[in-house]
C-alpha cells in the first residue's frame, strides 16, 4: 500500500523544476494548486546537476523545491535520479556504457546507457541513493521513492560476459550441467571451460529474423542470457532499494514498470517492490481491452494489491509513428479506467513540457503557452476536484475475479525465441484474445505468474503454455481435481524450463490432465485458414468458425471431443476437447479460432460455472469492473464511445460517486462518460 500521508487518490506527475528558470517555479506552484497536483515526482534526470563531478553534490535546487512544494501542501514521490549517468561518468570511467548487440560499444548519449554489471556505475548509483536518503529521510514533502526509472536494455560488454558465467555457476553448478541444459552436443558446442561461453548476440548465436525478431541457434543460451540481463537491471534496483531503506525503513520503494516489457521479467522484480507502479501509453488505436489486460497485469503482479499509474500523458505522446491528441473527455476516462482496475494514483508524465529535446511535444498539463486558459489544463482540473471530492473511498479496494489467465516471461522468451513453427505466433496478442473475450463479456479477470495460488478461482485459462515449469503441472492437475476449471491451447507442453522438448508425446506433462496426444502441428500460411467444426450444436453459437495460424493434430486419449477440423487431410480431428480429472475438467483449443468464437463460447463456461457478467447487459465500448472494500463494492463503467449507451444494471443499484444520482434499471451513459457507482446491499 502506498504512504497514507494523502488519504486521497495521489493526483500529480512528474515535474523537472531543474529544466527551468526559478521564476517559472511559483507559476507552476500556483497553477498545480488550480488543477488539484497534490503530488510531484522529483529528480528523475538530475543526476548530472546533483554529481557535476566524482566527489561534488549539490542539491541546493532540490532542497528549495522540496520546501516549496511542502509549504504548498504537494507532496514528493522523489526519484534517485540514476536512469541516466553523467558525462564526466562515461568519459572517466568507460566500463559504465553498454556494448550493443552488434558488438559496438556506446559512446555517452540516450539513457539507459549504462551498463548494469559495470562496477562504476552500481557504485555511484548507490552512492546517490545514500546521499539521497541521509538528505530527505526526515523531510515531510517524502511520500515514496522512485528508483531510477523505466530499467530495460540489454548489454553484451565483458563486464556482462564474466558476470553471465558467474550467474550460470550459481544456477547450473558445473558445466557439464549447463551442456547437458542448453544441448550443446548439437553442432558440437560442447563447452568445456567457463570461459568459452560468451553473451548470445550477432557476433555469437543470435541474429534479427523474420519482422525484426530475435533469432538463435541456441533457445537455452538466449533463453538463459534474458533471464540474466532481467536479473542484473534488478540487482541494480536491488542495491538502490537496500541503500534507501536503510535510512528509511518506512517509506515505500517502487520503480515504474512499463505493462508487457518483454525484456524484464516482472513477476520476479515485483517481489522487490513495495508498490508496484506503471507507465501507460495507449495509441489512439489501441484497443481499449489490451490497455485493460495490462492494467490487471500490473495488479496481479503482487497477488491484487492496488498499484500507482506513475505516468500518462495528459494529452498526446511524442515517440510514437502518429501522435494524436486524447478527444475531450478521454483523459478523464483513462485515469479512471485505471482507477477501476486497482490504481491507487493517477499521475502525468508531465506537469509542465519541455522547451526543448525530444520529449518538447509530449503533453502535459501545463502547455508551452504557460498559463491555464487551455482545454488540457482545464480538463486536469476538473479531474483533480472530482479526486478531492472521492477522498479516500476507494483507497485500497481490491478487485475480485474467479477467472485468471496466466502469463509468464520465461514462456514468452521461449515461444518468441523458437525456431519454428511460425512467425506470426506472438504470445500477448494470443493471451489478448483470450481475455478480450472476458472483457466483452463484462467478466472480471487477474493476470498472474504461473505460481500463483489456483484455489481461489473457478475457471483458470494458460494460452501456449509453450514451457512446463517444474511443479506447475502438478499444481495444475490438483487444482483440476479439486474442481476447478482449466484451459489451455494448441503449442503447450511442449519444453521444460530449459527450453528442452519433454519427450513421450506432446503436451508434454500436461498429457494425462488434458487427455490427448498432439502428433503433429501444422503451420498455415497468412492466406491459409480451416474451420472449427462443432459436433453437436451449443444455443448460440454458429456450427462452425474459422481458425488459423497453428493446427495440432491431436489425438483424444480419453478426452471428449467437442469440435473437429473441417478442411485439409486432418479434416475430421479433434480441434475442441474437454478432459473430466477428479471433480473439474480441463479444456485444450487445438487451433488459433477467431476471436469470434471465444466471444460466443467463453462466456457460456462461465456461465455453466456460476461466473457472472458485472452487468445484464451493455453495448461493444463499455467497460465495467468492481472494487470491493470493507465490505462496499464499488461498480465502474466506463463508456468508452463518443456517443451515449444504454446499460442495464439487472437488479443492481447504487448511487455514483461522481453525480450524486441514483441509478438503477436501464440507464443511459453519456458518451465518455463513466459511473462510479456505490452499489447497495
């Protein structure tokens, strides 16, 4: 949970006060007053006005804005300013810059420059981080830590290769166990020194494929090289985390996370964190249920607790191919979409835009104009009153879901980094699919880590589970026996941990708890489609839907077959089954189907199991979730077209929040527009 200081939705961003010129400063101070800032994260790229040199700091300007923004009742999420080293870093101290992964080594520039084994720079990123803490650990503005920012990238210098081996010994032990896990014999790449090893890049085994993907000879050293790089950028956090609460024992730790990264995995830095925060940046076209799944990601990654929306952009972005403005209205919605699944905070990036580089055209509240006579500003404001007027309602409310969809890194790297058998395989657009189908349906889901704890959800969905974790499956199968409901999909079970194929027969060690045998997988081209055929006709559904993309040609072993294929020399094999294992019963789908058809079939297992829409009904563009606390379950929805929708709220009512009005029955929500409604007993 994050400081109580502010019993209130935290409302601010971040603000780079050293950018700028002190008498802009009280401008900006009255105008965060206007819109309602009550909180301002500090510092996240002054480490070269804190530390102009090796043994100088000087944090005279943050000592002034620390007490100005104080005195004016905003409170400080304040950062240890380490996402981007100094040049005189870099020009005394080469080791700091990354090598590329085509062997180039940096020169100063960017961010995320640094190297994370570099010796200079762990030591004087906690360094900062002490001085930091010694300085502010008794200032009142202090309301959490914000540890570098936004960690990601990959280095391949020498630095990372000794410290690859190093990590290698401590996972493996000897290396003739790292041969055996990464197979080696093929091609003859027997190692037989540590110091054969080197970091997997286009100088060694890796090169950029088909559509920019990363390529590899060998998955298990790439595999292994993702998960070290993950374990080194968070060892780096790690240092700074331990350095600050040190000195501050109380106060919260976080770093900004950034929804599906690929390159972190974040079940494991979550465990580091006090607080989990994110950084959201939709495109206009972005669908509104992608944004939603990483939301309840981002949640699930500390097992519900509520999280910060450390950034969004009041307006429109700069980094991205077409920049567009957010329409009226829907930065209001956003924030609160955010709200609704499970922030505790809503926050800018950022409160006033820069004069210059590349972020001068990323949005903010304050605009280049400098005042508060602007539609942005304006709808900051009311967005900030409405804040102050929910106080602490909804602060630590959780979210409550019987249906779970599980995601794991180390399953993505594998899948994305396999040889075959297609390209167009991509792991969160097919989880997505999946969970837009809850979505559509008005469904609450959590988005959890493979060692999740089951037992508490009634239908639990693992799409290309590609790797079998040690224990998982059995965890699974009890889960399964227990009475719960399990889905998985074509390309699973198919590798262990090591990216090893289990050998016996696909799916793997999922075989006996799915009941089928998968002999074959074929990979259709983009023109190439074939249709799932149902046997018997289920009320609303269409006897048959296209599918694609991959096809296993299984083979039941004890499964119920539900639908078959109907083209190609497979026409007529099980492309649906479902397994009876103890009091539940586990599902495998054979073939990528249209969304279509998990529209239509999901919501009717849900149904079969007592799972329930959050509302009777509501039109494509609507958006519902609850927040439960103390007993009082709060109902968000939000719609999200530009014109009104009718919802049916069924035999709940309640009155929202924000209008004070009584709702109830049919109801029409305005265009971007949304309810918090406080639902009655």
């Amino acid at each position: 949970m994050i400081n109580t200081q502010k019993p209130k939705i935290w409302y601010g961003g971040d603000y780079n006060p050293d950018q700028w010129e002190k008498p802009i400063w009280d401008e900006d101070l009255r105008m965060f007053k206007l819109a309602g800032i009550d909180v301002a994260t500090l510092n996240v790229f002054a480490w070269a006005n804190n530390q102009p040199d090796e043994d100088t700091y000087e944090f005279g300007w943050l000592d002034e804005m620390m007490d100005k923004l104080h005195a004016d009742g905003v409170g400080v999420c304040l950062a240890t300013s380490t996402a981007a080293h100094p040049a005189w870093m870099a020009r005394k101290y080469p080791d700091v810059l990354r090598v590329d992964f085509d062997g180039r080594k940096r020169k100063f520039g960017g961010r995320h420059n640094s190297c994370p084994n570099s010796p200079t720079y762990r030591e004087y990123s906690v360094k900062m981080a002490e001085k930091l803490a010694e300085r502010y650990k008794n200032h009142p503005a202090l309301l959490i830590w914000h540890v570098s920012n936004e960690y990601g990238g990959y280095c391949y210098c020498d630095n990372c290769a000794a410290a690859f081996r190093t990590w290698l010994q401590e996972r493996y032990g000897s290396i003739d166990v790292v041969n055996k896990v990464w197979n080696t014999s093929f091609w003859g790449h027997t190692f037989y020194d540590w110091d054969d090893i080197v970091p997997p890049s286009s100088l060694s085994e890796e090169w950029r494929g088909w559509n920019g993907r990363t390529a590899t000879n060998f998955q298990g050293i790439s595999l292994d090289y993702c998960r070290f790089q993950s374990d080194s950028l968070l060892d780096c956090y790690k240092l700074e985390y331990d350095a600050l609460k040190k000195q501050t024992p109380d106060i919260p730790i976080t770093t900004n996370l950034m929804g599906a990264y690929k390159e972190l995995d974040y079940h494991k830095w979550a465990k580091h964190l006090d607080v989990v925060s994110w950084d959201n940046y939709p495109s206009l076209d972005t669908p509104y249920s992608y944004t939603a799944m990483m939301h309840d990601l981002m949640r699930g990654l500390k097992g519900g607790q509520p999280f910060m929306l450390m950034e969004q952009t009041p307006s429109q972005q700069n980094w991205q191919p077409y920049n567009s403005l957010k329409r009226p209205g829907v930065m209001r919605l956003w924030s609160y979409q955010a709200v609704a699944r499970g922030a505790d905070t809503v926050m800018f990036f950022q409160l006033r835009r820069s004069v210059g580089a590349c972020e001068k055209y990323h949005g903010a509240v304050i605009e280049h104009v400098g005042h508060e006579n602007t539609r942005v500003f304006q709808e900051c404001a009311d967005l900030g009153s409405e804040l102050y007027k929910l106080g602490d309602s909804l602060l630590d409310a959780r979210v409550k879901a019987k249906v779970a969809i599980l995601f794991d890194w180390d399953n993505w790297w594998a899948v994305e980094l396999s040889s075959g058998p297609t390209i167009a395989l991509k792991y969160v657009e097919e989880l997505h699919k999946y969970y837009s189908a809850f979505y559509q349906a008005n469904i609450a889901v959590d988005v959890v880590g493979v060692d999740a704890e089951l037992s508490g959800y009634d239908f639990v969905l693992a799409p290309v589970m590609y790797m079998v974790k040690p224990g998982v499956a059995e965890r699974i199968e009890r889960y399964v026996e227990n009475g719960g409901t399990f889905l998985t999909t074509y390309f699973s079970g198919i590798v262990d941990e090591n990216d090893r194929v289990t050998l016996g027969g696909y799916p793997g060690e999922l075989r006996k708890l799915l009941g089928i045998w998968s002999e074959e997988i074929d990979a259709l081209l983009p023109t190439q489609s074939n249709r799932i055929m149902l046997k018997s006709s289920i009320d609303g559904l269409e006897q048959s839907y296209n599918c694609g993309m991959l096809c296993d040609l299984i083979h039941s072993e004890g499964a119920e077959v539900i639908a078959e294929y109907g083209e190609d020399f497979y026409k007529g094999m099980p492309a649906l089954t479902v397994n009876k294992f103890g009091a539940g019963e586990a599902w495998y789908v054979a073939t990528s189907p249209d969304v279509t058809f998990l529209q239509d079939w999901l919501p009717k297992l849900c149904a079969a199991r007592g799972i329930e829409p959050l509302v009777t009904s509501a039109p494509d563009g609507v958006e519902t979730t609850l927040r439960e606390k103390d007993g009082v379950s709060y109902l968000f929805v939000l719609n999200h077209n530009p014109g009104a929708s009718v919802v049916s709220l069924g035999q709940q009512s309640g009155v929202d929040l924000l209008s004070d009005k009584q709702l109830s029955g049919n109801v029409e929500l305005a265009g971007r527009d949304l309810w918090i409604i406080k639902l009655e007993a």
